[in-house]
C-alpha cells in the first residue's frame, strides 16, 4: 500500500476533499500521552461518538479508543445538503441539552431562533448546516465536548488532547479502506490488551461482535457490501482473515498468536455460534435486565414509579413578534 508523506513542516496544511464524498483516518492523543481514559471513560467516548456522528451527518466505519489515544476511520459525505427546520431540532436534540458552562449553544436557543424565522433564522440555520458533514468540525465538536465532559467528571481543568488531530486521507478502494480499518482495529492487540481484536469492546469490530445483529450493522461491511453488491457474511469472513494475517506480522508491540491465525485461517474467516456468544455476554453483563420481552415489560411495568420515573415537563415557548424583535413567554 503506498502512502504520500508530506514534507515536514511547522504545520502542513490538512488534506480535505470538497464537494466528493472522501474517507479519512484520523488519530488524537491524550495529552503528555498520559493513561487518562478509564473503561468508563471510553464508555462515554462510544456514547459521545455516536451522538456526534448523528449531528454532524459523517459516518464511522471503525474505531478504537485505547487508554491514552483514539482511532477512528471516517467517511464524509460531499454535501451536508439541506435539512428542514424539523430535522435540524433533530439532530441538534441529539446533541444539545441544557445551557451549560462552557457550552454556550443549547436545544432551546436552537428552537427559539428557528421558530423565530426571518434573519435569526437563517443565521441558526448557517450555524448548524456549518457544523454539518465536515470533518475539522467533526472532530473538535467531539474532542471538545468530551473535554467537558471528562474535566467536570474528573473535576481537572485544562486541555485533554495533545495539539491538533492528525489526519490521512484514504484511498475509496477495498484494499485501502480494509487495510486501514484493519489497522485501527488491531490497535488492541498490538497494544496486548487482547489476543483477538472481537475481544476489545471499544473498537468498532469488537462493538459489532457484541451486538444482537453481529456484523450486518459493522458500518464498515455495510459500504463494502453496498458498493460491491457482496453478501456482508462473506465480508465478514474476508476481513477476520485479513485481521489475523495482518495481526500476526511481527512489528512494534503485541502480536496475535500462530496458534489464533491458524484457527481463523481454518474456520475461513467465520465465528463459531460459541464465539458470537462470549462477545454478547460482555454486553449482557453491563445491562439492567435480562430476560424475554415480555418478562422485561412486564417487570418495567410493575417497577415503573421506582425506576422509571416521569420526569417533570417543561413549559414550552411562545413567541411573539413585537415588531422587529422576537419575545419569549411561557405558557
């Protein structure tokens, strides 16, 4: 695979692709490097993560958090297009929630300018399309806003990551896009955390090996498999195969064993039904309930006021013209 380094320079300018849909594999460092993101913390990152890509409009196709730095390989649309007034409080509900320090956009200045109409309007509208399908703006509102998050939960002040994100463009082919993706989700093995990359529950192979629908939701084989009209279980299989290969190629840290590759090799590429399960009951174990969907309801139901607890509503705005100005009041 061959790769285009840049000459060094104080600060070479970032390669961005405008107005064609393009793919990107971007890396952030903790800063000093230091071991600062806990389990829980990589827990809320996935959250973060998902929440952001639902605003922004880009998609992940993979990623990795470790201790200290995150990987994620990304796809950017060409356009943000045009979204109405009701999907912009869609995507900015996903996002924004009360006022808070430090954060001065919120879901309800969002909703007063857009019932406002007219100038104030258009300007949220800028605003928010702005910070849509771009990814500069991708990774500092998710950098960003889980520094705030991390230093109120941790009560530190200062910077969390380590000068600007770096960036790599990637070439839109299967060899480049699985070359990479393979990369990033490796990153634990090489790291030793894990002998087999399904193992690690922060990746996006090791998220997608958890989950009920397995890989025919892994966003990385779901474009393959659009774009190659190739049934998803052969990639799926494909890519387990390219991972242990790759895996097993002796390099700087961890390595995956002879003994895992050849079994991978042997099973072409697929999982057992006992493999699939083990990397459920990682996600079983951290959830409240587990059950039949009726014992589940029925429970929920019984235990409603207990843990479920209506939470009190809130007034909704009214707004009046008085001339050139809009006024808020609540009913």
């Amino acid at each position: 695979m061959m790769q285009l380094i840049p000459p060094k320079s104080r600060r070479a300018p970032r390669i961005l692709v405008k107005g064609a849909r393009a793919y990107y594999h971007v890396v952030s460092r903790v800063v000093d490097r230091s071991f600062r993101l806990a389990d829980v913390d990589k827990e809320v990152f996935r959250g973060l993560l998902g929440r952001v890509v639902a605003f922004c409009g880009v998609r992940v196709l993979t990623y990795a958090v470790l201790d200290n730095h995150f990987h994620l390989l990304v796809e950017v649309p060409a356009s943000p297009g045009e979204p109405d007034d009701e999907e912009l409080r869609r995507r900015a509900r996903l996002l924004y929630g009360k006022e808070r320090k430090g954060q001065p956009l919120s879901f309800f200045r969002i909703d007063r300018a857009l019932a406002a109409g007219g100038e104030t309007r258009e300007r949220m509208r800028a605003l928010l399309i702005g910070r849509m399908g771009s990814l500069p703006m991708f990774v500092k509102i998710l950098k960003q806003r889980f520094s705030i998050i991390h230093n109120r939960k941790h009560d530190r002040l200062g910077t969390l990551w380590e000068d600007r994100f770096h960036s790599v463009l990637v070439e839109d082919s299967v060899a480049a896009l699985m070359s990479v993706a393979a990369y990033i989700d490796l990153n634990a093995v090489r790291a030793g955390i894990v002998q087999d990359p399904k193992d690690y529950r922060f990746s996006g192979y090791g998220e997608a090996a958890g989950t009920r629908r397995g890989f025919s939701r892994f966003p990385l084989f779901e474009r393959l498999a659009a774009e190659h009209a190739e049934p998803i279980g052969q990639i799926a299989a494909l890519y387990r195969r390219r991972l242990f290969v790759s895996g097993s190629n002796p390099g700087k840290g961890g390595t995956v064993s002879k003994e895992a590759m050849e079994r991978a090799l042997r099973q072409k590429g697929a999982m057992t039904r006992g493999e699939s399960l083990l990397c459920r009951l990682r996600y079983m174990t951290r959830g409240a309930i587990i059950g039949s969907k009726v014992f589940i309801e029925e429970w929920a139901a019984q235990n409603k006021e207990r843990y479920f607890p209506k939470r009190p509503k809130r007034p909704k705005p009214l707004f009046l013209e008085n001339g050139e100005s809009s006024l808020c009041r609540l009913r």
